[in-house]
C-alpha cells in the first residue's frame, strides 16, 4: 500500500502546536490585557470596533453577531477592502491609507470605545490609517498581526508601524507568508494559520472580558444561536438596543 501523505495532518498538527503556545505563553499575558480593554470598554457603555482588510475581514466578522459572541461590537466593513467585489484590487486597496472618509460617514468612533485592528503583516496602510485614526479619538487600540512577518526580511513593506501603534499586540504566531506547510510536489507553501488562529484568539480575548465584567458585577451582552427556541427573541432585544450605533445590524 502506499504510504498517505502528511501534509494535511501536519497542517492540523502545526495549529494544536500553535493554540498551546499561545495558551502556554500569551493567555495571561497579551490576551488578558486585550480582554482588560473590551471589558473597561463595555463597562464604560463603549463599542469594541474591529476593522480588517482581505482575509482579515473574516475575524472582524468573527466577533460580530454570532451565537456565544458579544453583542457591543461593531465590524468595520468597507466593501473595495474585502474579498467579494474584486479580490486583486482589494490587495492594492488595503495597501493605501485613504478610506478614512468612508469608514467616518458609516461608523461613529467615541472616547469610550475601542479598537481592535486586524492585519497579519501589520504594514499596509488601511489597517495602519485605521488604527491611528482610532488613538487620535482617544480610543485604545488592540492589534492582531504576526510578529513573525513583521520582523521577516520577506515582508514586502519595510516597516510595520501597526506594531508601534497598538497599545496591546496579540500575535497569531504565523510564518512570514502566512502559509505553514510544504506539499510535496509543489513551490507555493500551503495551510495558512493566520484565519484559524486568530479565530481563536479573539475568542478567547472576548471570553476572558465577560469573565473579567462579570468579576465587576456586570453581566456582559452576549448573543444566543437564532437557531435554538427562544434565540429570535433574546436576540432582538439586543439587536435593538445596538442598531443605531452597528449599521451592520
């Protein structure tokens, strides 16, 4: 018989050795200080905004609106920056900083908010435009990039100013280029990490922020599955509550 090959299983094999570094060395480290500003943020009444351009618009849409997830957050969405109009032009987008007069028209930035910027090299200029416009308001900003790539002589930028920007850094632990595995037979890595690590990652910082509100006496807002009795209308009453300031809702 002939042998299977690996590389799917060292693909799923590389994650688990991911979520137990990060569990091991970032979880009361860079997590809990990230879960400090959501929690401070929602204590305060503030919205956690987050903004990601390509890939990276996903993990703002992972926070937002979903079963287990915290109701006061607001996706930052801008439509030439994601995936579904035009992918290639998306990539020379995101790598300018001018779309600060959109974002400002459909999104309201106050003092008591936050920010959470994802960008897994840290160094276009949407995520880096959108962040120093948030510290400007007076907002904290929490950064998701990969460290690695920032410090790699492979990134295609030179400079990684998310890094400096950020008052928190949450690194995915990803490899310069985002792909971790080779495939025997091909030049092009494959198995990017960056989606399901920082998945994981905002998760964990949103649940150790309810347990950081409940600690204060404070029940957090979180949404239910629509897809279970009862979820229809426990959802609206927060959903009602958070549509003027989430257009998205």
């Amino acid at each position: 018989m002939t042998a299977r090959p690996d590389a799917a299983r060292a693909y799923l094999r590389r994650l688990v050795e991911l979520l137990a570094t990060i569990e091991s060395d970032d979880l009361d480290g860079p997590i809990d200080a990230a879960a400090d500003v959501v929690a401070s943020t929602l204590a305060g009444g503030g919205l956690v905004h987050v903004f990601g351009t390509g890939h990276s618009h996903l993990l703002a849409l992972e926070l937002f609106y979903r079963a287990g997830g915290l109701a006061a957050v607001d996706p930052v969405l801008v439509e030439s920056l994601m995936l579904h109009v035009s992918a290639s032009q998306s990539t020379l987008d995101e790598r300018t900083g001018s779309h600060l007069d959109e974002i400002g028209r459909r999104h309201d930035f106050r003092a008591q908010d936050a920010l959470i910027v994802i960008s897994n090299s840290g160094g276009n200029g949407a995520p880096v435009e959108v962040a120093e416009f948030a510290k400007s308001r007076g907002l904290p900003v929490v950064a998701l990039t990969s460290s690695a790539h920032a410090a790699s002589d492979r990134g295609r930028a030179g400079d990684f100013p998310l890094l400096h920007i950020a008052d928190v850094v949450l690194d995915n632990r990803g490899v310069p280029g985002d792909a971790a595995v080779t495939v025997g037979g091909l030049e092009a890595p494959m198995g990017p990490t960056s989606t399901v690590i920082g998945a994981a990652i905002l998760n964990a910082v949103a649940i150790r922020a309810a347990e950081r509100l409940l600690a204060m006496g404070s029940t957090p807002e979180v949404f239910v599955s629509a897809n279970i009795k009862g979820g229809d209308e426990w959802n609206t009453v927060l959903i009602e509550k958070y549509r003027g300031r989430v257009g998205a809702l």
